[in-house]
C-alpha cells in the first residue's frame, strides 16, 4: 500500500463477534470502515489478530492496539475512532444450537412458575372476595362465583400480557422492543462491558499491546 497516500479512515468497532480457534481477525472482521483517499478494501484486509492457544476461550481487541497496527502500515493516515473502545472476542469451534430438552424444561418451568405466582397474588390480596364485592355493588344480588366477571378478568390478564411483551408466538403487534427484548439487550451490554473489563485486569493490558 502506498504509504504517501494520506487521507482519514473512520472507524467503529463491533461489540463482540465469535473466531475459530486458531484463526485470525483482518480489520474489517472487527470494524465498520470508511476511508478517505484511498480504498478501504486495502484497510480492511490488514490483519489485526491472531488467536494462539495461551489466549483461551476469549480475548479483548482494544481500539489502541488497532490504531497502533494502522500506524505501523500507513503512518500517514487519519484515524478517528468512534463508539465502543474495545470489541469482545469469543473463541468458539461453531455456534451453540439451543438444546430442545433445555429449552422445554426451562418454558415448562416459566409457564407453570409464573401462574403459580399469579394465582398466590390473588390468594395474598383476597381477589375471590374482591369480586365477589364488586359483583354485589355492580348487581344487588351476593354471588359465591361470580363467572360473568372473573372470566373476562382472567381474559383480560392474558391479552395484557401478550400486549405488554408485543408478542403473540412469531407474530409482533409494532416495531419496538418490547420490555424482555429491552432487559435482554441491558443483560448482554452489562455482560459484554464485565467480560471486557475482567479480561483486561487479568492481562494487564493497555490496549497498546497484544498478538497480532
């Protein structure tokens, strides 16, 4: 590449992203480029990491190291980095497949755990009692089983359910992540942010540093 040629290089770095042992990152493995005066194919196709057995099952790209290897290449270059400073990399043969055993055990577990809760709620504020109330205001006659009104109700919690997580199976009522979705992603970030900041104690890593 010709080392005379200049120009500015933006980049972004991914999250985290899955390598086979023993293999190698180029830098548009890892980044989002865009480049100036010059071709960012040429950029990308500058190998960045490459995994050796001491590294383990994980490993922390920091934005320096990666600046520090577009310098040694293109000392002329522009850098200017934006979003995340490091990006995770998770040493793995193939992507996990979710075990169907697992994942039954744990829907059951859910399915049955959650109703459970919802059934001693009721039995904690004395619901049976309340409806029964409710119906003698609303009617003038004491019913012991108030089925004209319980029914809807229990309806009524299932449809708020399906309408509070928007999701009816594979069908979504809107485009926005529902609350689980939203939880799921804070987990994942705090996760990815904790892996990150272990890994970079146990090294001792600046981020100026590592194989490549």
């Amino acid at each position: 590449m010709d080392k005379s040629a200049g120009g500015t290089v933006y980049l972004r770095l991914r999250k985290r992203i899955t390598l086979a042992p023993g293999g190698e990152l180029k830098l548009a493995d890892i980044a989002r480029l865009v480049a100036t005066g010059r071709r960012a194919r040429e950029l990308g196709d500058l190998t960045i990491y490459r995994h050796a057995p001491e590294h383990g099952n994980r490993y922390v790209i920091d934005i320096l190291h990666i600046i520090q290897r577009i310098r040694t290449a293109e000392p002329t270059l522009t850098i200017e980095p934006y979003g995340d400073p490091q990006v995770l990399v998770m040493i793995s043969d193939k992507p996990g497949k979710p075990r169907m055993v697992v994942l039954m055990f744990a829907w059951l577990l859910l399915f049955f755990g959650s109703g459970l809760a919802i059934m001693n709620f009721h039995a904690d504020v004395s619901m049976q009692q309340v409806h029964i109330r409710l119906s003698e205001l609303l009617t003038g006659h004491s019913i012991r089983h108030p089925l004209w009104f319980q029914i809807p109700y229990s309806l009524g919690v299932g449809i708020g359910m399906v309408l509070f997580f928007n999701h009816l199976f594979r069908k979504r009522f809107n485009e926005e992540p529902n609350p689980l979705e939203v939880e799921l992603y804070m987990y994942e970030e705090n996760v990815n942010a904790c892996v990150i900041a272990d890994e970079m104690r146990k090294t001792g890593r600046t981020g100026a540093d590592g194989d490549g």
